[in-house]
C-alpha cells in the first residue's frame, strides 16, 4: 500500500473534529472570511491527513486569501501561497495577524501601498471612513506578537509553472477546491508540477468536485467534477488506492440534508448566481472528493 487514498467527504467529519471546527470558524472570524458551503469539510479531510512538522514547507495551490494558509502558519508551518490572481495588495488584517512576505520582490506591495490601495478601491465616504478605522487598528495589531511562528509566502504564479520552485523542494501540498478550475487536460499538467517540486515521500492532498459516473463542468462554480476513473488516471493512483466511491449516493444524500451547513452559508452566495450554490439557494449539485497522492 502506498498511502494514496480517494475518499468523497462525509458529513460525519463536522461531529468527529469539533474541535478542529471551532478554531476553524473561530479563526475565520477574527480574519472577516467566510467558508463555501463545503470548505468546511475540504480543511478538516486536509489537516486531518496532513502530518504536520513545524519546520517543514508546504505549498497551498490556489490559496487566493483563504483560511488555510493562516491555519498552517499559526501551526509553525512555512507556507508557499500560490495563485494564479495577485496578492499583491493583500489586506493589512492578514499581515498583522502573520508574518507575511513576498516570494519575489514584486508578489507582496508595502503596508502603505495596500493601505493606499484599500482607500481607493472603496466606495461611499462612511465605507472609506471603516476601511480606515481597520487598517489603522491592523497596524496597532503588527506591534503584537503574530499568531504562530509560521510564514507565509505569497507568490502570484500560475500552478502550471512553479519556476520559482526548485525539483522536491516542499514537504507536503495543499489545495482546497481549486484545481477544479483547471481543464481536465489542464489538470493533468498542474498535477505533474505540483509532484515535481514535492520531495520523495511527501503528500499532495487536494479536494476537487466528484462525478458519480461521467466528468461534468458545473457552469456557476466554473468547476468541473470528476470520476473516479479520472482521478485515478490524472492522479495516477494505482488500483490497491482506498476509495469509497461506492458510497457516492449515501454520501451525497447525507450531504445535501445536513442542516449545519445549509443554515451556515456564506452571505456571498445571496449577491450571485456564479457561485457554488447560486443566489443562496441550498441545493448541492456535487459532494467534494479527498485526493492523497504520495510521491514515491
């Protein structure tokens, strides 16, 4: 057995890491995110199967601003924040809570050029007049402590061409329902790139959408959703991998009457319909799937 696994996501993993789900909404509060309406099961299946070692590098692929990456650096952890949309004007809330650079000279701007950046990019007075109080409190915060030893580092690129990365570099990947956004073929690319700069041993641990039989593109989420016969292949996943795609029906089922995250969608859904779950109506047209692969 190699360690690879792939396992659509239960439910059951909210009551089983209660724990885990409170420093995770905690965490998101304090940071003003808010979750998709399955991220909450996509972070617990990640750390869950991720051996944490402080003084290890782990790349989150396709980061964007999302919880993952502080949850990672407040553990220690050296994080590579990869996206292909820039950072580079990231919100002073999450420099004063870590410690925060750029991988290149130009993938983080200053404190004072996101500042400048926040005041122009919001509308109305009252708006501008928020947006002012909180960096100044931001910038209160950086005098304190960061939460964790960790760091992050932002860097603007393409997952398809990590050319700042050197051959088996990062000890373990992440990447919470973004590689969907791929092309199937494109996929297929971005996966050889994230096993190039993956030491010997590492894990490359994503959450995509899955398919119960044929690969489908779900229009609003820009995502596709796959088969466990695609997995396998684009993953390369041999056939002693643990599965449960025979679970499919029961699992999503179970997914689509769970109250808990129904009742706590984001409150960007109700703003549009090119979303997960358009115009904030609960009615799951996928279940998210676990992928573990380990390099050999």
């Amino acid at each position: 057995m190699t360690g690879d696994k792939l396992e659509i996501l239960s439910v059951d993993f909210l009551d089983g890491h209660r724990p885990l789900v409170s420093e995770l909404r905690g965490l998101a509060r304090k940071l003003r995110l808010e979750f998709g309406w399955h991220y909450l099961l996509d972070l617990i299946w990640v750390i869950a199967n991720l051996n944490f070692n402080c003084t290890g590098k782990v790349i989150d692929a396709g980061a964007g601003v999302g919880v993952m990456q502080w949850y990672l650096a407040s553990k220690g952890i050296q994080v590579i924040s990869v996206d292909r949309s820039s950072r580079a004007n990231l919100g002073l809330r999450f420099r004063a809570n870590f410690h925060v650079e750029g991988l290149r000279s130009d993938d983080l701007a200053s404190n004072q050029a996101a500042w400048l950046h926040d005041y122009r990019n919001t509308s109305g007075l009252l708006a501008k007049a928020k947006t002012q109080v909180r960096n100044l409190f931001s910038f209160g915060r950086m005098l304190l402590p960061p939460l964790g030893k960790g760091h992050v580092y932002v860097y603007n690129q393409d997952l398809i061409t990590l050319t700042d990365i050197e051959d088996e570099s990062v000890d373990a990947v992440v990447a919470l329902s973004s590689l969907e956004h791929n092309t199937p073929d494109g996929l297929r690319e971005v996966v050889v790139e994230l096993m190039r700069v993956l030491k010997s041993g590492g894990k490359l641990l994503a959450t995509l959408g899955a398919a119960r039989e044929n690969d489908w593109f779900h229009e609003p989420s820009k995502g596709w959703n796959y088969s466990e016969v695609s997995l396998r292949g684009i993953f390369n996943l041999d056939t002693s991998t643990l599965t449960n795609y025979d679970r499919y029906d029961e699992l999503f089922a179970d997914l689509k009457d769970c109250a808990e995250l129904r009742d706590n969608l984001a409150g960007f859904y109700n703003r549009s319909g090119d979303n997960g779950m358009p115009w904030g109506v609960w009615d799951p047209q996928y279940i998210p799937v676990g992928v573990c692969k380990v390099k050999p």
